[in-house]
C-alpha cells in the first residue's frame, strides 16, 4: 500500500490521510516556539500576538517584527486559511519523510493575516493541490510528537 494514499478502498469518500505515528520528525523547539508545540500537543494552533499592534505574526519570536515591541501573548487560531503557494516533493529531500513521497508542503495564509508553511495532506492525489483552496489545519501525531498539518476545507466551508 502506497502509505501516502492510504487506503483507497475506503467507501465514506473522506479524505484519506495518510499515517504519520510512525514517522521520528526531527523537531526541537526554539525556546521562543515551546508555547507554540505544547499548544499543537494539546490540539490548538496558538499563535504570537503583538500587545501593542494587537495582531498575530509569525514566526514566534521575542520582539514584534511590525514594531519592535516585546508584549507578546499567545492565542489560539481556528487553523484555517488558504494556499498561497506550495510544492508537491517527489524526490525524498529528508530522511524522516523518504517513504512518504510524494507529499505536499503548503505556505498558508491564515484567516488572522500570518503565513504559514506546513505539510498539506490531498491525499489520494496531491495534484488536487491548487493555489486558493481552502485548508484547516489538524494535529497528527508522530512516533516524536504531534505536528501541526493543513487539510482542505470541506465544500462549501468558505471563509
Ligand atoms: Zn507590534
């Protein structure tokens, strides 16, 4: 079985995705993004927010990149957006994802105005990938630890 694909025989036309519990993702986290990975641990995309500019940016970080102010509070975000841009990788680049090919890597524009890059899950076919669609993100554990990965939206789920 093609563990990118899943189980193709499922009848309830859901989106298969595909199994990442036994994959060791190499993640250590900067000491600016621990809020962010325990909040994917528990479930919630928590994202920095500027206390003077009262909105989120990304990547976490010490200092507001707008404004320079070091205020920042972390809120959770529903996880959804769009594609901005994305890249379907055939050829295993890294070790932890060789068996998994082809997969796709999204940057993602959140609802809240941030961009975000991260494994988009299309399976059966990645190339149902486009520019535009609507993702949500969801916390698919691994054999090291849970990680953020955007889904699309269902139909007729608009912004
Ligand atoms: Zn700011």
């Amino acid at each position: 079985m093609n563990p990118i694909a899943g189980d193709a025989t499922r009848s309830d036309q859901a989106p298969v995705s595909a199994t990442l519990a036994d994959v060791e993702f190499p993640i250590s986290p900067a000491p600016d993004a621990v809020e962010f990975w325990d909040g994917v641990e528990r479930g919630e995309l928590m994202l920095p927010w500027c206390g003077a500019c009262e909105a989120p940016f990304w990547y976490p970080r010490t200092a507001c990149p707008r404004c320079g102010d070091r205020t920042t509070d972390w809120v959770p975000s529903p996880g959804r957006g769009t594609v901005h841009a994305f890249c379907i990788t055939h050829q295993p680049l890294v070790a932890h994802l060789r068996d998994r090919v082809p997969y796709v890597t999204a940057l993602v524009d959140l609802d809240e105005d941030v961009r975000m890059m991260g494994l988009l899950d299309v399976a059966p076919d990645p190339s149902a990938v486009h520019v535009g669609m609507g993702v949500v993100v969801e916390f698919v554990p691994t054999a090291t630890r849970k990680i953020p990965r955007f889904r699309p939206r269902p139909e007729g789920d608009r912004p």
